[in-house]
C-alpha cells in the first residue's frame, strides 16, 4: 500500500538523485504542481458544471446544457465571464487584509493536500503530524474569512464574519476530537499510516475502514464537516436570504472567483479527509487507487449538495447550541469511548 | 351546512336583519351631525376633534374592532376622511364614519390610538392627499419620499411637474451605526430596497443589537405606480379592468379584478349571470393557489436559504395552475379576464380538455401536497426554525388590521368569502381554515391547507360547469356601453383575496370615470404586523416572518 512519496518518484523518473536539495526543491514544486492542478480542475469540474447539474437534478430543473457535450464547456464559458468581470474596489475597505482574504482562503484547504494519500503513487509527503497539519490547514481559512468580514467595510460581511467564527469555534472542536478518535486507533497521525490501517477486512468482504467499524464518529464528522465547509443546514456564514451573502458580500471579479474556489476546494479537502480516515483511502477493488478516492472525494461533495437542496438552514443560536451542547459532548463521550475500547482491546 | 359562521353574542344595533343604525346613532348621542347613506352602510358625519372618542365607543360598546380602510378625499368645499368599520365576526355589518375637515387647514383627530392599523392608513392619507392628522404618533410621508412636494390627489397639485428624488435626497445610506444614544452597542441596517429576502423593493430599517432586531421600520413606496389615480382616469366600463391585474402579482390577478367588478357591479346594480359567477369562482380559486404556491415556495426561499428544491416543486406545481388559467384567459398573468357583468369568454373548446386538464391537476395535488408537508412541515429542522417564532396575538392581529392567511394563523376566524358571501361560494361545499399557532409556521400550514380547500371549490365548479346546459351558458350581463353612475354614490366593497380583505372605494360623480378610487390592500395592513412579530427576533426569524407575511410589494405599494 504504502508508497514512496511523489516528489521522490519524480527524481527517480527523471534519474537524479533525490536526497540532493535542488532536486528535492524542483519535484516537489513538479508534484505540488501536480496535485494543486489536479485539485483545481475538480474544482473547474465542480464550480461551474457539476454543482449546477447535481442542484438542477434535485430541483427537476436541466441546468446546463446549451455549450458543448452536456453543457461542459460552461466551464470554460464562465471562466472567461468571471474573470473579465470589473473589480470593484469599495470605498473604506482595508486594503492589505482585504486583497489577503481570497488568497488565504483559496490557499489553505489548498496545503491540505500535501499530505493526502490519493493512491496510485500521489503524495506529496507524509510527514507524522499528518492529520494535524491537515485540520490545521483547513482552519486557516476561518482566518480568511474573518478577515473578509471584517476588512470588507460592511454590515453584511461583518455579520458574516463574526457568524463564520463563531460555527468553525463551535464545530472545529468536535471535529478534530471525532478525528482523534480515528488517531486512537489507527495509533498513528500519520495519514499512510491511518489508510494502512484500514487495509484489513472487518467481517466477511466488508473492508475495516473507520466508517464501519466506528459509523457513530463517521456521522458526527460529516455532520461537522458540513459545517465546517458551510453548507446546508449550516450555511450561516453566508445565508444569502439573510445578510446578502455574508463576508463575500463585497468581493467581485477574480476575488469572488478566489473565494468561490477556495470554497469548492475546502469541500474536497473535507471529502478528502473522510475519505482517508473514514473510507480507507484510496482502497478499492479493480480501478487504480486514485480513481477510488476521487470517487469518494465526490460522494462527500454530492451529499454536502443534496444537504443543500433539501434541508433547510438552523439560525445561529440554534446553530451554536446543536455544536457546543449537542456535538461537543457527542464527540468527547465517542472519544472516551473508543480510547476505553482501545485500551481494553489492546 | 359547513360554512355557517357560529353565532356571536349581540351588540348594539344588531338585528336579525341587518344592523340597525338607529340604534347606533342613538349610542353616539349628540357625536353624528348628519347620515349619509353609502351603498354599502351607512355614513355618521362626525366632528374632527371627536374622533378618538367616537371611534374608541364603537370599538368597545358596538363591537366595531376591525378598521378595514381609511379612505381621505378631497372636495370642492372640504376634506374627508372615511373611517370603514366592520366586524370581525360579521363584516357585512359595517358603518362609515365620515370626518370632514376644512378647506383651508384640513386635520382632523388620529384615529391610530384606537386601532392601531389607522397608523399607517393615516399616514397614506397625509401623504396623498394633504390632511394632517392631530395626535398621531409618526406623521410621515409613507408612500413618497420626504422630501416630495405637494399630495398628489388633492386638487392644487401640478400633476404636469415631474418630481425626481434620489435616495441620497432623503436618506443617508451610510449614516452613523447607532440608532439610540443610549445603547451605544446597537447597530444600525438597511436591509432592503435591494436584499434577497424582500420580496420585491421593500426597505426595512432594522436596529440590530447583536444578531437580534432591536427595532425595525419598513418602509415602503418604492413600487409606487398611482394605481388609484389611473382608475380614476379610466372608464368604469374597460379601462380600469387591466390594472388589477398589477396590483397582487403573484398570479392572483383574478381576485383582483374580481374585488374592482364586486365594487362597480353593487355600485351601478348589475347581475352577474350565475354560469359566469361559477367561472368566476373557480378561476378566482386556481389564482389563489398560484398565490399561495408562490408564497410557500418563497418562504422556502427564506428559510431554506437558497433556490433549493421546494421552490424549485411549488413552482413547478404553479406552472400547471398557469396553463390552466392560460387556457382560459389567454394570459399567464395579466389575465384582465372579468368584465362587468361577467367573463370576457366561455370556456375555451374543447371544453371536455379543459376539464380533464383541471382535473388532473387537482387528482395530482394531494400527492404533491403531501411531497410539500413531507419536505417542509414534517422536517424537524424547518419546525425548529418556524414554530414559536414570529408571534403575532389574535388581539395584535386584530389591531393591525390583518386579514387573509395571516389573520387565519392566528385563529382570527374571518374569511369574507364565507362571511360576506359573493360570487358562487354559499352554494358550494367547503371549510375556512385556521390555526391557532400564531406563529410562522400555522401562516405556512393555513396556506397549504388553504390550497386543498380551493382545490374542493374548484372541483365543486367544474363540475358544475360540464353539466351546465348548454341553452344557458350566460356569461354576461347586459351592461351599458358606458357606465354612468348617479352623481355621488359611495361604496366600499371587498373581497377575500389571496392575502386577505382585497377592498375598493369608490365615489362617483355622475361621470364614466370614478371621482375617488381607492384600495384597500391586504397586504399593506398585513405589513404593519412586522415589528410586533419580528421585535426581539433573530435576523433569520425577521426574515421567515416577513416571508410569512407573504406580501406583495405590488399591492402594498399600489
């Protein structure tokens, strides 16, 4: 299962020795290409095509479907409408923080995959804090979000802000606690490690990933995920029929192209990373690795889009109360939990 | 029969047949200076300065709790304003009371600190048409900008000045945070005219302390289109039949002109054929449910937060009511299909299509209804959000005027359609529907059982309508080419439109044109419930209460 990392596959395709640092520097800047490219191109597939495609099948609506085979080149379509859009700079707003926010906020779900096993030989690294550098990754971007509300010089976006740090407090703590659970077993934080783990068979052909043997803290974490991504039923941040569109309010052009993408982007990594502690990685039978996982990375963004069709959005105290008095104190007895099963099992 | 009304318990001047204004007049004492007899009830000419009192007698000793209209004109020799009252266990007992002020400084007395929906009425007559009223609390411009010259219906008005305000004429959009000084943590936000949740161009100023409404303020106007006065510039006959249509756009424009045909037929007395009034029914029910379609899948909108799939199904189920209705008027939604005195048209043929379409659509609808109750009412998280929010008390509902689904939620049993019948609906079998929440969710719940119960009229109809003979498929009176009521007849008469008591005034002056139109509009009183219902509210509950309020900004702004 476990693979050389991809920067080190390059050098050794390319015939150069990996451990000399400028070698090292040139693939791995090749292999974050790589995956950055290819993590954007979901993205692309995700944004402007698929989202609209999945809503409208919900919706019994066709969406898409006048440019190209099935409408795809939409994409290509709205790239160039987005992009020649003006930018408009409104009066009063922040400068630094303001032009910083869509970059942080695209950026950082964007590390996240530096450390996700993707199978078929893609990864970048996999260093032992793994799993903790990943959660730390993806929040950063409620840093950019707050930064978005609060530099944004509006009411709206301000509200948005202080919306948005008040859900990630609330549900990055069950988050991470429902994660840790995962490490409790796996005894690594490691990524390969935790896919490794879940490489047995549990009962009959069932594989041991942690969705099956512990379903309680899978559901807990999409359910926290959901929020942590800001979809249905905990799209507060942005709540367009409430405070117009939340921190994003007075973005345009490239800004809200940056923002929208570092969304979809945030998604994945969500999906990525219950892909990887929860559904074994990229394991499957059959097709290549990567396959797999890209599967399951779209399986957790169809469920955080027909969350968004059909269910309808908690208010923020009710919110708040649901992560602090009803996640929080589910996470933290799983946690407990599993720790005693653990120990007693070892 | 279940439409029968249960009895209330006797007042002042109530009789078996009718009200006895002799009686009333007799409780006013020395107050009525002079009756006048309007078509619809009779008018008490009381002073201006007497008006608290008189008004505060007939609410609390003859059971008056229901100011339906403030209608304000200006004549010749004088201003007027009319005060019509009715009851809200029976509002075909009605009375006027007229308050005529002078010509050269008209005011009159506020009725607003007895019924608390003549705030704003008053402050549409002020701004109108020019009479100041003494004690009210809020005196303001309502339907114009503050900074507007001149009240356009009175008579020295240059109606050929175009007048242009800005916004930044008469508002600051960036004024400073705080609305009081004294809690100097609040903040201060236009939500609206341009904000997804509003339904059209409404501003609601809202003082924000923290997520939850401090204090909150609509303000209207923006859809302005001076509908009354264009009615008074059309012939009764055919002009003014198209402008209904533009009032409640939510594709109940049926009602709507059934409301203006209701007021002008009882005006000049003309009888509708009864094979018209059927259709008439039944086209006046499919509006209605397009009307509550829209407004369910909108409060979806609110509550759901995005163009999510309830929306996406009410409208698709709408489209179907579309058809019909464009089937039969030729129009999706500016139908301008009633005449005085009837339709424009039979149905259309084959008539036995048009029947198998109607039906199917009502065949399907119990089981989307359910789809709708398994996706909306049963959804836990959608009764987290609506039960026990946006309370509005039967009493506040009474005070504010509020009628339709609105008044329904709140367990105000009044459904003029039962209750002043017109059209075909005393002979046909069905229940008004109320709910006793008060909150955001009995107001969705009374619209979606609303829905079933027009469903029952319309079947009833077509019905009817197939076994209709042939022989007898009147759809029109005879009516004169031109309308030309006697000189100074006066009537106010209402309807029960899709979002509540649809009313018309109308005043004639022996022309073919009406001296005074005006309309009373369900949801311009409905409206006024907003900051009793959203006070102390979230920011998400505000938004779902005004969804529930289901307004059209076409009709409050008219």
């Amino acid at each position: 299962m476990q693979s050389a990392p991809l920067p080190e596959t390059l050098a050794g395709l390319a015939g150069l020795d990996p451990n000399s640092v400028p070698v090292m520097i040139l693939t791995s800047l090749i292999g974050a290409a790589l995956i950055g490219t290819l993590m954007m191109t979901n993205t692309a597939l995700a944004g402007p095509w698929a989202k609209r495609k999945i809503t409208a099948a919900f919706t019994d609506r066709i969406a898409v479907d006048r440019i190209g085979p099935f409408g795809l080149l939409i994409i290509a379509a709205d790239s160039v409408r987005l992009l020649s859009k003006e930018l408009i700079v409104p009066d009063g707003v922040d400068r630094p923080a303001w032009d910083l926010a869509p970059l942080l906020i695209a950026s950082s779900a964007l590390l996240g995959f530096a450390v996700i096993p993707m199978g078929s030989g893609l990864h970048l690294a996999d260093p032992e804090v793994g799993l903790a550098y990943v959660f730390a990754t993806a929040s950063m971007a409620s840093v950019g979000l707050v930064m978005a509300g609060y530099a944004s010089n509006n009411k709206y976006s301000f509200l948005g802000g202080l919306r948005a740090v008040a859900q990630n407090v609330a549900y990055e703590i069950p988050l991470i606690l429902t994660g840790a659970s995962v490490v409790i077993f796996a005894g690594s934080l490691q990524m390969s490690e935790i896919v490794a783990a879940q490489s047995q068979t549990l009962v009959g052909p069932l594989p041991s990933w942690y969705a099956f043997v512990n379903p309680f803290a899978f559901v807990l974490f999409m359910i926290a995920n959901l929020a942590e991504v800001g979809r249905n039923p905990f799209d507060i941040p942005e709540a367009p029929t409430e405070i117009v569109a939340g921190y994003q309010t007075e973005y345009s052009s490239v800004y809200f192209v940056l923002i929208y993408l570092g969304e979809f982007i945030h998604i994945f990594l969500g999906g990525a990373i219950i892909a990887t502690i929860f559904l074994g990685g990229p394991a499957g039978p059959v097709l290549p690795g990567i396959v797999w996982f890209m599967i399951k990375i779209w399986g957790v963004f169809l469920f955080t889009q027909w969350a968004r069709s059909a269910v309808p959005r908690v208010r923020i105290d009710q919110l708040i109360e649901i992560g602090w008095k009803g996640m929080l104190v589910l996470s933290l007895a799983n946690l407990l939990l599993t720790a005693v099963i653990v120990g007693v099992i070892a | 029969m279940s439409i029968e009304k249960p009895s209330s318990p006797t007042e002042i001047g109530v009789t078996d047949d009718g009200l006895d204004y002799d009686a009333l007049a007799e409780l006013l004492g020395g107050h009525v200076l002079d009756r006048e007899s309007h078509v619809n009830a009779e008018g008490f000419v009381i002073r201006p300065d007497e008006v608290q009192e008189v008004l505060s007698t007939l609410k609390t000793e003859a059971g008056f709790d229901h100011c339906a209209c403030v209608t304000a004109q200006e004549y010749d020799d004088r201003y007027e304003s009319i005060y019509h009252l009715r009851k809200y266990d029976d509002p075909t007992q009605e009375l006027s009371i007229v308050v005529p002020s002078p010509k050269d400084d008209p005011h009159n007395q506020s009725a607003a600190r007895v019924y608390d929906t003549a705030d704003w009425h008053e402050r549409e007559a002020y701004d109108l048409v020019g009479i100041d009223y003494d004690d009210h609390p809020d005196l303001r411009r309502i339907l114009l900008p503050d900074t507007w010259q001149g009240h356009p219906l009175s008579q020295d008005y240059d109606q050929s000045q175009p007048q242009i305000v800005t916004l930044r004429e008469n508002a600051n959009p960036l004024q400073e945070d705080r609305r009081s000084e004294d809690d100097p943590d609040t903040m201060f936000v236009n939500i609206g005219p341009h904000h997804p949740a509003t339904h059209g161009v409404l501003h609601v100023k809202t003082v924000l302390d923290g997520e939850q409404v401090a204090d909150i303020d609509p303000d209207i106007g923006y859809l302005h289109r001076c509908e009354e006065q264009m009615c008074e510039h059309g012939t009764y006959r055919h002009q003014i039949m198209p402008y209904p249509d533009r009032w409640d756009y939510s594709g109940a424009g049926i009602i709507n002109e059934w409301a203006y045909a209701r007021a002008a037929e009882d005006l000049v007395g003309i009888d509708v054929p009864e094979y018209a009034q059927v259709i008439r029914t039944m086209s006046a029910e499919l509006c209605r449910i397009t009307g509550h379609m829209l407004a369910l899948g909108t409060f979806a909108l609110d509550v759901f937060g995005d163009f999510t799939a309830v929306f996406q199904y009410a409208f698709r189920d709408r489209e179907v009511v579309q058809s019909i209705l464009e089937d039969l008027t030729g129009q999706r939604l500016m139908f301008n299909y009633l005449r005085l005195g009837g339709v424009a048209w039979d149905l259309p043929e084959p008539r036995e299509e048009f029947f198998e379409k109607t039906r199917d659509f009502l065949d399907d609808l119990p089981y989307k209804l359910e789809e709708y109750h398994d996706l909306i009412t049963g959804n836990e998280i959608f009764q987290m959000r609506c039960v026990d929010t946006g309370i509005l008390t039967p009493e506040q509902a009474k005070a504010h005027g509020a009628t339709g689904p609105v008044a329904r939620a709140s367990g105000v049993d009044y459904d003029l359609r039962r209750d002043d019948p017109y059209g075909y609906y005393d002979e046909l079998d069905w229940n008004v529907v109320t709910e006793s929440g008060c909150d955001n969710f009995s107001r969705v719940l009374v619209r979606m059982r609303e829905v079933e119960e027009s469903a029952r009229i319309i079947e009833q109809c077509v019905d009817l309508l197939e076994q209709w003979p042939e022989d007898d498929r009147e759809i029109q009176a005879n009516v004169p080419r031109t309308l030309r009521p006697d000189p100074d007849k006066e009537i106010y008469r209402a309807v029960e439109g899709a979002k509540g008591e649809l009313g018309i005034y109308i005043r004639s002056d022996g022309t073919d044109k009406p001296a005074r139109f005006k309309i009373r509009s369900p949801c311009f009183s409905n409206l006024q419930t907003l900051p009793e219902l959203a006070q102390g509210e979230y920011i998400p509950d505000m938004v779902a209460s005004l969804g529930s309020l289901d307004i059209i900004l076409g009709e409050v702004d008219r």
